[in-house]
C-alpha cells in the first residue's frame, strides 16, 4: 500500500502543477502575451459568461503565430491576401488553446478582452462586459483535437470555481451570441461531449 502511494506521488511530481489563476486573473500554466486590446469591464457588470470561439490564421492552417500577432496588434497584414481583412481590427481574448492544448493568456480575467463584437445573451447585450472569451485554434468544420478538449475542460473547470457567476449552463459559443454575423467554433466543435464531461466534473448547476 505504502508503495502504490509512493509511485502516484512520483507521478505526480512529474507532471505539472494543477491549473490555477491568481487574485489577477492571470493562468499560472498559460503563457503570457499582454494584448494592449483590452480594457476595464463596467463597474455594474459581473462576470457571468464563457464564450467559445475557434480561430485560425491563415483559415484553415495551425501550428504559425498569426493569432498571437493579430491580438498583439503586431499582425503584418500584406502578408497574406486574406490578412487584408484583418487590416486596423483591434481584437483579443483572455486565451488561446492551440492545437497542442497549450494555453496563452492575452488578457486577465479582472480585465475586458474585445472577442465578441456586437453581440447578445440572455437579453443581455455587448458580451464582453461581462464574459471571458476563450479561442481554440481550429476551424468550424475541422475536428479539435483531444488536448484541446481536455485542456478546455480543465479551464472551464477553474472558472467556475472562481468566479461564481460562471456555471455549466453560462458557457456558449460565438455563434450563438452573435448569429447570422458569426459561425464559430462552428459545426466542428462536439457541445454534447463538453457538456457531458462538465456534468461528470460534478460542476453541473442548473442555473
Ligand atoms: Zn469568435
């Protein structure tokens, strides 16, 4: 007995250490890029809100640091026909998980990151007042891959042991607070297995 817990202390060790966020808001396993598009949320706003979006640049391709370039505002946009799109948009969001399940961590959560554009949930409108905004690298009709799941459960599983305002049911997608005008995560992206793996978390609520 005493050997078993010796080896799963071992185990431990050399994994690494659980995910957490400090009284800043900031991931103690993410790596940090500080986006200068990013601002204080409304004194009256609470945080209550997790937005799901799926992100690549160039379409299509991963694994390049266009995503980190377009959130630090350092994306040269004659680089790619289809970066001229992108040209003058300040955007951001408090994280990205790429294709590895590695996080970076552009905004704090204590902080208003610019994901959502115009957009609404619950009646409630211009998102980002009041909601974290999480990009997975991918695409609305490629498959995300497991570590990204996983590293998703594992964040969404923190943040709703934080922020109390943040339950099970408060978690959605771009797509949904902003239909008609957005798609992601799109299609791709299995709700039901992220739902069912929250539910076996023990972090269901039904509010
Ligand atoms: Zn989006």
């Amino acid at each position: 007995m005493r050997a078993i817990n010796k080896r799963n202390r071992e185990t431990r060790l050399n994994k690494s250490p659980p995910l957490s966020t400090n009284p800043d808001g900031l991931l103690n396993l993410a790596r940090l890029q500080l986006s200068p598009n990013r601002d204080s949320r409304p004194e009256s706003a609470t945080l209550d809100l997790v937005v799901i979006h799926g992100i690549s640049l160039p379409a299509g391709k991963f694994g390049g640091a266009a995503i980190s370039q377009l959130f630090l505002n350092q994306l040269d946009c004659s680089a790619k026909t289809n970066f001229a799109a992108l040209n003058g948009l300040r955007v951001s969001a408090h994280l990205l998980i790429d294709r590895h399940g590695q996080l970076t961590q552009y905004v704090p959560f204590t902080e208003r990151a610019w994901h959502a554009g115009q957009s609404s949930w619950q009646g409630r409108e211009n998102c980002n007042d009041f909601a974290l905004g999480i990009e997975l690298e991918g695409s609305d009709e490629i498959a995300y891959t497991p570590a990204q799941y996983d590293r998703l459960v594992e964040v969404l599983a923190l943040l709703i042991t934080a922020y109390p305002g943040i339950t099970a049911r408060h978690i959605t997608g771009h797509s949904m607070i902003a239909p008609g005008r957005k798609t992601d995560p799109g299609p791709a992206f299995n709700w039901p297995a992220l739902r069912r793996r929250l539910a076996a978390l023990g972090e269901y609520q039904a509010t």
